[in-house]
C-alpha cells in the first residue's frame, strides 16, 4: 500500500464538526501541604534539611524547597543535582551521589516525614469551610493529589479528617507510574470519582510541578500563592513579617507560579469560589483550559 503526502481527505465528510463543553466545573483536585495544610510547607521542607544534614552535607531551606511538588525520591535526586549541593557532596565523600545514596535518604526521609507530620500538619485558616461551599453551592467533587506516599498518607489522612478535610479520593505518588509533573494523578483522580471531561476539573496547587501536572492533564490550573511554598512563611510569619519582605515574597511566589503557566494564581484556596464562577463563565462560551 502506497502512502500519500497529500492532506487527508474524504468526499463524504466535507464539514468537520466540533464537541465542545459548555458546562460547569464538576470537581476541584487540591493538592496538600501550602495548599489545605502546612502553610509555609514546613513538614517536608525541615525533613530535607535534616536527611541532609544526617549525611553531614548541610543545605539550605531554599534548596530543599526547590524541587518541591514532587515525589519524594525525585526531591532528594533533584537537590542531589543542584550544582552547590552536589560540589559540597563531593567535597566531603570525594565521589558523586550515587543511586544508593538516594534509596537510603528516602529510607530515611518516611520516618522523619511521619513524624513530623504530628506538628506540622495543621489546615489553613478558612479551607475547610471553603470546601464545604464547594461541595454545597457548587455541588463539586473533591480529589486529591501529593508527593507524599501511601504510608505518609496514612498519617495524614485521620489527622485531616480530624480537623474537617476528607477528599472523595487520595492520590499518592506511588499510585501511578510516574508522578508530577506528569499528570497521571489528575487522571486518576478524574476515574476514581467519575468525572469528565477533563476541561470540567480544577487542579490546585503551590508548586510548579503541581501545576505542570494539571496543565498537563488538560486541565484548568489554579496557583496558590500566600499560604504555599515560595511565600515559605507560617500564619504567625505572615502576620509578623516586614511589609516590604512580605511584598518581596509575594511577588516572587506569584510570578513563579504565573511564569509556569497556571490559568489563575490566588493568595489562598478561600479565593477559589470567584475563580470557579470566571472558569464557569468562560466554559459557557465555549473556551477550553
């Protein structure tokens, strides 16, 4: 069979037709620490710090926030590649990181994550009832997606629960072959709770990865800025901090998350209601994420 390089035509199918969704936002996909619990990001980021320094190669709180979003492992892999960590690596065991390296930093990192999670694991003020107004006025499905692991989870998940957060699905990284900024734990979450199409679904997230797997997906991306991982400030912080550093940080958290490409960027998820209403406004007339 000869093939053509002409265009593909067809005598009887002059017209193509198009399906476009016009409906509403069926369902929000949040992610968790900086954007429902741990304003700041803390409980990871400490954890990083301190597998770190176990292994005598110190870094600092701004590298071990930079690959955040990701799943563990790949976090640990990532500052192993930053070019300072890695020199100071070398410098002290005069050889590279190794792949071993790795698994035994993760080995260590659960523990101490499950840990710290007893203290670090607080919601952010108004999430709860901005959820429940999703779930009643808005009538949405709530997913969820995480770096963190299914043993992580476990922890987590009663201590959520116990302060008013229960999603309708928990999707881990170790749930899917390959995790942010991949977007397998959107479409996971999208089956597991029944929703489509994708253009009907929200990710929400204060990472770039996070919000890489949304756009990804297919979906409507929604940052978040004030509470999440760039700001890298608690609630206590953020009512203390110096108006020009508090401008300083701000700044820099929502350009990075406009600068990835995120549809929307909030101060927090209590935002999240008027940027449903814009999303539902735009579906109407036929526009696509």
């Amino acid at each position: 069979m000869s093939l053509s390089s002409e265009p593909w035509s067809n005598s009887h199918m002059p017209y193509r037709f198009t399906r476009r969704y016009q409906g509403k936002i069926k369902a929000v996909i949040f992610d968790w620490a900086g954007t429902v619990i741990d304003c700041g990001v803390f409980a990871p980021a400490r954890t990083f710090v301190q597998i770190f320094k176990l292994e005598g190669v110190p870094i600092t709180d701004a590298e071990a926030r930079g690959p955040m979003g990701t799943h563990k492992r790949v976090h640990i892999q990532k500052v192993l590649d930053d070019p300072g960590v890695r020199s100071r690596w070398i410098a002290k065991f005069a050889r590279p990181p190794t792949e071993a390296d790795v698994d035994r930093m993760y080995d260590r990192f659960v523990p101490l994550q499950r840990e710290s999670l007893k203290t670090n694991s607080q919601m952010i003020p108004g999430v709860v009832e901005t959820i429940d107004t999703l779930r009643t006025k808005f009538d949405l499905k709530i997913g969820s997606s995480t770096g963190y692991t299914s043993p992580i989870m476990e922890d987590l998940k009663p201590i959520a629960e116990g302060q008013g957060f229960a999603p309708d699905f928990y999707a881990t990284a170790d749930l899917v072959p390959a995790a942010r900024p991949c977007p397998h734990m959107v479409w996971l979450n999208a089956i597991q709770m029944n929703v489509h199409p994708i253009e009907a679904i929200i990710k929400v997230d204060d990472t770039v990865d996070g919000i890489r797997e949304g756009l990804a997906a297919g979906c409507w991306t929604v940052g978040v800025a004030k509470t999440g991982n760039y700001m890298a400030a608690s609630e206590e912080q953020l009512r203390s901090m110096d108006k020009n550093e508090y401008d300083k940080r701000i700044k820099r958290a929502y350009d990075i998350l406009a600068e990835c490409g995120s549809h929307y960027v909030i101060d927090s998820v209590v935002d999240l209601p008027s940027v449903i209403l814009d999303i539902n406004r735009k579906l109407a007339m036929g526009e696509r994420p």
